[in-house]
C-alpha cells in the first residue's frame, strides 16, 4: 500500500515535492505566482486538479455522464491541454501534452506514456501530486454524487446557470486582498517586500493562524466582559495553537 498523506511539516517548510525520479512539483512563492500571472497560475492548477465533477456540464453538453469517467482517464485527456509553458513555474521541463493513455501490456494498467520524453506517469504519480497542489493553494476535492435523475439534472443545469455568471464577471485577485490585510496586520511579520518570499502554503498558513489567534482574543474578551460562556464553546475554537482547515 502507498502512502498517499503529504507530510505538513515539510509544506510549512516550503519545499518541492518529489514523486518519482522525473517528476517534481515546485512549491512557488507568492512573489513566483505574481510573476507567472495569478489568474493563469490558478486556472493551470485548477485543471490539473479537476475531476469530472468539475466538468459536468461541459461533458453532459458532450453526452456524457461524469460519474461513468474514470478520474486518471480524465486527467489525461486533460494533459493534452496543458502545454509547458503553461505548468513549467510547478512542473519544470515536463512536458504534459505529450503524455497519451495506453496500457500497460504486461499489467494492463492503464498510464501515460511520453514518446517523446520516454517516460511513464502513473495513476498513483497522478494521485501524489493533485494532492499535493490541491495542498499548497487549500482546494478541495470535488466529488459530486446525485441520488436519483432528477436531482442530478437540476444540480447539473444550477451548474450551468452559475458557469454562465461567473463568466460574465471581471477577474478579480483573490491574493491582493489577503496580502494587504497580512502586511498591515501586527501580528505578521513580513512587509511589502518580504511577503513575496514566502511560499503559498506557508502564506496561507499564517492567513488561516491569525484569524484564529485574533477569534480567540475576541472571545477571551467576552469571556472576560461576561458576554461569552467559554463552557459552551468547543477545545478547537479555544485553542489557537490547533490543526488549521487550508481548504476553500
């Protein structure tokens, strides 16, 4: 059995994570995503960590219901969208569009092969590193299952209704805010500067400590004006040195 868990203490550090003996997946800085462009840096990693459930309404439109799709045979078809230059700053000189599914003949397992850089990508490979990206920039897997038809048809064109507005709006940064908040904020450490350094994971890291130090000051404060039952309220809230949710 392989042990799929990302080691945290190593992604607080900040490191590259190594999955096999070709492929490494950077960990960039706040100031590397900047550079390469947030808006591309996101939407390359969003597709690499897709699964059908993320595209199901663009395979219904095709005829196709994502829950029969294999999650790696996905990915793959995916690959053929992601040229180097676009997931060079993550995965350096791997070239994803080259990689085509075939078969194993003497396993028959099912895997991506490179003619070009003669090399082979696992499903487990796959598996190391979505979890490790979905890690470093907090995003969940999505898995979605429908009870019956008719709840599945109208999640779906929900679905459908959302794509079509999200569309229509202007891009808007999601780090910009979260960067000024830190810089101006006493309890980080970093300024305009140095914040740029700083690895994503780490970053949202501290993002994700002080709100908490900061929801367990305001608490003790109205535990302390006698407006707040601390006897009422969970270990986890009260204990601001516990284990962080990073996911959106």
């Amino acid at each position: 059995m392989i042990n799929l868990k990302i080691d945290e203490l190593k992604l607080f550090r900040g490191q590259d994570y190594q999955i096999n003996d070709f492929l490494t997946v950077h960990h960039p800085t706040l100031g590397e995503i900047c550079d390469y462009g947030e808006k591309e840096a996101y939407n390359v990693v969003n597709i690499l960590c897709s699964t059908p459930s993320n595209f199901q309404v663009q395979l219904d439109d095709m005829g196709y219901r994502f829950e029969d799709i294999d999650e790696f045979v996905f990915f793959g078809t995916l690959c053929t969208l992601l040229p180097q230059k676009d997931t060079e700053f993550l995965l350096g000189n791997v070239n994803l569009s080259s990689y085509t599914l075939c078969k194993n003949s003497e396993t028959s397992e099912i895997i991506l092969y490179s003619e070009t850089e003669d090399r082979i990508i696992r499903e487990v490979d796959y598996q190391l590193m979505t979890i490790f990206l979905r890690k470093l920039f907090g995003l969940k897997k999505r898995v979605d299952r429908y009870g019956n038809e008719i709840t599945r048809r109208e999640c779906i064109n929900d679905e459908r209704r959302m794509m079509k507005e999200r569309g229509e709006e202007s891009y808007k940064s999601y780090l910009a805010p979260l960067i000024s908040a830190m810089i101006n904020c006493e309890n980080f450490k970093y300024d305009h500067k140095t914040v740029w350094d700083l690895p994503i994971y780490v970053f949202m890291d501290s993002v994700q400590r002080i709100q908490k130090i900061k929801n367990y000051e305001q608490i003790m404060m109205g535990a302390y004006t006698g407006n707040i039952d601390l006897k009422k309220l969970p270990e986890s809230v009260l204990n601001w040195m516990g284990e962080l949710d990073l996911t959106n």
